[in-house]
C-alpha cells in the first residue's frame, strides 16, 4: 500500500520545515570555508582588519585548495556520528563556493577553477548525511550593498557616505535572492538552510527584514522548498513560519529554550575554539571529552549540537579537527543510541549529582551519563520501581538493580530511590553511560 502523500499548503507563509529527522539525529557539523582560510586569523579578518578590496583581493588570487577531497571531510563527519552537515555557501566576505551566475566573485573564477560546492553535497549524500546550506545575508563585496557604521571593513571609513551614493540596497537584495534561488533549485533537496544574520538598530543604521526582503525571501523558500529547516535570523519575529529551530551560538542553555512559554525545537552552534574559520594561531581548543559532555548536555535538554570545522587553505581539516573528530567518533561508536532519537527526561526522574540524562521514548529506555565516576553506587531518586534492567552501553555488561539494607540505611536512601551498583573504577570511556530499561 502506497504511502499518504503529505499535503501541502497553498499558502507559502503557513508552511513550516519538517523538523521530524532533525530532532532524532541530534548532531551535524558545521563548516566554515572561503578565502579568509588563507589569511589563517579568523574569518572575519575582513573586518577586523578593515582590509579593503584591493587588499583582500589577493585572497581570492591565490584560493587553490589542491588538496580539496569532500569524500575525506564526508568520512570525517559520519565516522563522529554527525548525521548532518551545513556548508558555508557565501559568507559575509561574499565570495561564492558554487558557479553562481549572478556574480564573478565564485571559486570557479579563482585558482581553484571549479565548484567546489557540488562534489561536496554529492560526497555527504553518499555518506547518508542531510544537507544544510549556510547562506549570508550581509555581504561586504557587493557593489549595492549599503555600507553601515557598525559591520564590515569600511565602518569606520571616513568617506563612507560618499561611498554608499549609488548604491541600492533593494538591488543587493534581489541578487540575495536570486542566489538562493540557485541554491534551492540545483542542488537537490536541501534539508537546512542557515542565514547569517539580521542586525537591526532602532535608528535605523543596522539591517533588519526590510533590507532583505526577508518576507518575499521566505515565501520563495517555502514555495520551492516546503520541508526545508529554517534557522532564526531573516528578523521577521511576528512570522511563525519565518523559522523552525533556535540557534544559541557560542553558548550553552542552561534549559531548554522556550518562547511564548514553550519548548522549542534549538541548536547549539559551536566551534572547536573560538573562530569559525581555519585560525592557524588559535591554541584555546576544547578538548574530545567536553565537547563529548556539550553534546549529551545539548540532547539532555531537547537540543542538538553543530560543531563547526575551519578546514585549511588547501582544503583540509587539519590534525586538531581530526583528533577531536576521532575521538568524538570513538564515544559514539558504543553510546550513539543515547543520543539519537533521544531528548530530555521525563518530569518526575531526578538528574543524579554530576550527570545528564536522555531518554529515548521510543524505546523507553533511560541513558544515565555519568560525567564524575561515584564510589561504587550511583543513587536515582524517582527511579524506584521504575526500572527492569540496567547496563553499561559500552559494552552491555549487567549493572545491579538496589543495594543492601545496610549500605542503605547508612546513606538514607528513600523508598523512590533507586541505588545501582557500580564497577569500583571508571570503565575505560570519556564518558560512562548506564542504559536504564524502563517498565
């Protein structure tokens, strides 16, 4: 028997992504590439370094990623056990990774002398990764873009108004447009698409909706790609369909976010270090277990984490990328079903003390992370008579359900506390986990 086809609106505002695989997959890699990985000192160097364009200019003489192998990055991410992956198609700088025809300022114009955005859906589709495309919205290279005070490399130009005259930012708008048009229409079905981002200022110097077209933009996205996942940054705050998932960005909720009073469907987006782009310099990297504990803190309140890579100039990850990815991998080999297709527990189980819980509703299965290693029991208050049977998932070893009366009565345990006893040491995992299965 055929399957129902799921109908769609003929109204474009009234449509909203399908977010179904998204919180079931729960973990996905960002990646950040473009000229600014010559310069190896932050991909907003532009700025930074208020570098005009003759002086950026010799960036995009000399982007050649000889080394460029999407099946190596493909590979990369799927053996982390990211499920999903969102590729910087333009970023602010402007320059474009695919052959758009609507600008000269594309990889196929550089040394590269190819698309560069193509083979790499093409290699994450043959991993079985969903494809997000990550699209600008500012663009400090446009000849209409409209110069602001605060963003961009010529912000503090003296002659920045007489730089601005001629320039029409509703012209700069359609060729936003028309771009992502492309990105919609020739690369197959796109699972994500992330704009970056909205600014505005109540005196009217940053840019908001307005500046975009950013409501004529959503309704062209919904029509030509219904299920897509939007992030949170076009600025129309007053549109439900204007977004499907909450974007914190170099910071971890302490709760699951809420709007309006409500749990919301959210993403942390974070990087290894403190730059998105490749940073040569950069030697405050995190280590595999904390962002092995960030992604289990992130489902353990219904969110996902996307991890962002900065690969080189010649168009690698570099060996701190790969170290961190491996190792992440290694965890998820054995606990990936703690992470997918889990999200936060249920009211009345009380997180123990320096753990996070998941919880698989599926399967009603409870994953307990132990992120400090107890002295030879693990105490779960709301738990009692709750659980037929516990186990460590790395290696489904059986872990006792209770202790004895009197080990018991020495700590105080009550009637809805449920005691597991434990192995006298750690086992040999960044992060222990104890599968619970519920009755």
């Amino acid at each position: 028997m055929a399957g129902k086809k799921k109908s769609v609106s003929a109204d474009p505002l009234s449509r909203r992504g399908d977010t179904s695989w998204f919180v079931r997959d729960r973990f996905g890699m960002f990646i950040h590439w473009g000229l600014y990985s010559l310069p190896a000192r932050h991909e907003w160097v532009r700025h930074n370094e208020q570098m005009t364009d003759e002086q950026y200019e010799r960036y995009f003489r000399r982007f050649d990623p000889d080394l460029y192998n999407p099946e190596v990055w493909a590979k990369a991410a799927a053996n982390a056990g990211m499920k999903y992956f969102v590729i910087t198609t333009k970023h602010h700088e402007g320059f474009c990774l695919w052959d758009s025809k609507w600008t000269d300022y594309k990889a196929t114009n550089a040394p590269a002398g190819r698309d560069l955005l193509r083979p790499m859906v093409d290699a994450f589709r043959a991993e079985e990764l969903r494809v997000g495309l990550y699209h600008s919205l500012i663009d400090w290279h446009h000849p209409q873009y409209i110069i602001d005070p605060h963003i961009g490399p010529y912000r503090n130009a003296s002659n920045r108004a007489e730089m601005n005259k001629g320039r029409d930012q509703a012209k700069y708008a359609d060729y936003l447009h028309k771009q992502v048009r492309e990105l919609l229409t020739q690369f197959g079905k796109i699972d994500v698409l992330w704009f970056d981002f909205s600014y505005p200022k109540e005196d009217g110097s940053g840019k908001g909706n307005k500046d975009w077209k950013s409501l004529e933009l959503l309704k062209m996205i919904r029509t030509l790609q219904p299920d897509v996942i939007l992030d949170d940054r076009l600025d129309l705050p007053d549109v439900a369909s204007a977004w499907d998932v909450k974007t914190p960005e170099q910071a971890q909720p302490r709760s699951w976010p809420m709007v309006n009073g409500k749990p919301v469907v959210w993403e942390a987006c974070q990087t290894f270090s403190g730059s998105w782009g490749y940073h040569r310099d950069e030697m405050s990297w995190r280590g595999t277990d904390e962002l092995i504990r960030t992604l289990i803190d992130c489902v353990s309140k219904g969110g996902n984490l996307l991890l962002n890579v900065g690969p080189t100039g010649r168009g690698e990850f570099d060996a701190r990328a790969l170290d961190r990815l491996n190792g992440i991998g290694e965890w998820m080999k054995r606990h990936s079903r703690s992470i997918y297709g889990c999200t936060q527990a249920p009211e009345g189980f009380k997180t123990p003390q320096d753990c996070r819980l998941t919880y698989n509703p599926e399967k009603k299965r409870m994953y307990v992370h132990i992120l400090a290693w107890p002295y030879k029991h693990l105490h779960l208050d709301g738990f009692a008579g709750k659980v037929e049977y516990a186990q460590l998932l790395h290696d489904a070893s059986e872990v006792s359900l209770g202790m004895d009366e009197w080990h018991g009565g020495q700590i105080g345990a009550s009637k809805d506390t449920l005691s597991l006893t434990l192995p006298q040491t750690q086992p040999a995992v960044t992060v222990p986990v104890v599968e619970l299965f519920l009755k």
